[in-house]
C-alpha cells in the first residue's frame, strides 16, 4: 500500500453498515477533517428538481462554463450527501471548468432500490430540459460519482440508452460497484481491507436491493455489471482501487464496454483502497481528484 495512505488508515471509519445512523455520522466526521475547499470563482446555488419526491441538489457553476456532470456522492448507498460530497465537487468543478450538479438522491434501506435511481434520472431529465435557465449545453452533460454514485451513472446511462432518456456525453466512474453477485476475485479475497470489506459491499447490496428474494432477478439498473449488452452507452473513464473489493467488477466492465465498441479509458492506481482519495494529504490522493478532473475537461472540450 501507499505509504502515505498507509499511515491514514486508522482515521477512516471502521467498514461496517449494520447500523446505518451510525455509519452517516462516521462518515460525516471523516468528510469534516477534510481541509475547506476554496469556492473562489464559483458560483455556488441550492436548487430543487420538481419530481415526485422532490431531489435536492446543489450547483457549482466556474465563471464560463458551458459542459456540465450530474454528480451523484459515494456511501455504499447508505452514507453520504451534498454536504459530504461538497469538497469533492469544488475540486472537479474548479479542475474540470464544469458544471457540477451535485445530486441528493434518497437513500437506502429506508429507501431501497429504484429510489436513488429514480432520483437520479429525474435529475438528469431537469438539468436537460432547463440547460439554457443553468447556461450549459445540453449535448455535452456527463455524469458520474465515486462509489455507489458511480454505480447509479452507470445504471442511469443504460437507462437512458434503453429508454432513448436524456443524451448522456460521458461517464465518469471512480471505484464503482457494478455486481451484487461478489464472486470476483477481488471479492473473494479481499476481505478486510481498509475501508470497504467484503461483508460490508454485500451489507451494501443488501440494503440497496432491499426485501428481494433469492428468487427475485436483479436488474441490470440496480447491478450494471448484470447487463448483458452494452453497446451503445456512452464514452467512459473508470478509476479503481488495488486494494478493493469492487475492483475486478469494474476492470471486467471496463473490458465488455471496449468489447462492445465503446471507448474506454481504465486506470488501476497502485497502492490504493476504496474511498482512499479522501486522504487529500497524500500525494496520490490528489492526483487521483485531479486526474478526474482533467479527464471530464478533455471529455467535455
């Protein structure tokens, strides 16, 4: 491992979701060590997407911008929200010269799946339809997110490609989780790694996917890597963790999107963990933020 992120490992929350109150409130203390974000240059403004619930979401706007990214936060589902997220979103913002419009989608298990999905889409028909009122391009919108947020770009961009919903420019997938089946290697035998370990992205699922049974298919909205044809989606950029559970998912999705004619870019960072880029004091923590950032520029030039 890195051993600048070595050295942080103890201040990260211990993996567990069997309490999910308590998993928001570590979380929310691990996001407050982080340093404040220089909003300088931005034009920050908390707007609401008319839908059925409502879905809170907050806009970082750097003086020109004309692309835009749907940023949905990681938290295995379970954790995470506009406030949580916000430091990531000033540093893409700043970096990337879009758009951000940060997502509060609901969260599971009180709101199981297709909630956050649902949340998501609606956000991303709204910043669509009232691109000239945010003074964005509507051809060039990307989405992504970290973790489970990159998990529901994913799923959105089928959605979207199944159901001819709103042009999606790029995906920007950073440690995604893709299959609830967990029978990767990387699954199998990373199990206690720091951070995210394997009973805590089956806890994961578990309360995303809700009251399922064994019986119950899963959809490929909920679980990516379930689809079986993925021709058509959007380009896409997708970052992993070494030391992950959920890394081989998204390598192997990484090569049917090539297989299916899709473009690609992939890049495996050595000596990492899931979540590890909240340690901004590493050196390869910022290279990890700034190199999404510089991705969805070149994506979105």
């Amino acid at each position: 491992m890195d051993p600048e992120l070595e050295a942080v490992v103890p201040a990260f929350p211990r993996a567990d979701l069997s309490d999910p109150a308590a998993a928001r409130n570590s979380l929310v203390r691990l996001a407050a060590t982080a340093p404040a974000p220089d909003t300088t240059g931005l034009e920050l403004e908390e707007r609401t997407v008319d839908a059925d619930p409502q879905v809170p979401v907050r806009i970082y706007r750097p003086h020109g911008a004309r692309g835009a990214i749907l940023w949905l936060h990681g938290g295995g589902f379970v954790m995470g929200d506009l406030d949580t997220e916000h430091p990531w979103a000033v540093r893409i913002a700043h970096g990337s010269g879009a758009v951000v419009i940060s997502v509060g989608y609901r969260r599971a298990p009180e709101h199981p799946y297709p909630a956050a999905l649902e949340d998501t889409c609606a956000a991303l028909a709204w910043a669509t339809d009232h691109a000239a009122d945010l003074g964005i391009d509507p051809t060039r919108i990307a989405i992504g997110g970290h973790g489970a947020g990159a998990t529901l770009a994913a799923a959105a961009a089928l959605r979207a490609r199944d159901r001819q919903g709103p042009p999606i420019r790029f995906q920007l997938l950073n440690q995604p989780a893709l299959d609830d089946r967990q029978q990767t290697w990387s699954a199998r035998h990373f199990t206690a790694t720091p951070f995210m370990t394997r009973e805590k992205a089956a806890a994961s699922w578990r309360h995303y996917l809700g009251s399922k049974t064994d019986a119950t298919p899963v959809s490929p909205y909920a679980a990516p890597a379930r689809a079986t044809d993925l021709s058509g989606l959007p380009a896409a950029h997708i970052a992993t963790a070494q030391f992950d559970p959920n890394r081989d998912e998204a390598i192997d999705y990484a090569l049917r999107l090539l297989q299916a004619g899709v473009p690609v870019d992939l890049h495996q960072w050595a000596g990492t963990f899931h979540g590890s880029q909240a340690a901004v004091s590493a050196e390869v923590s910022r290279r990890q933020i700034d190199e999404l950032a510089a991705v969805l520029r070149r994506a979105l030039a």
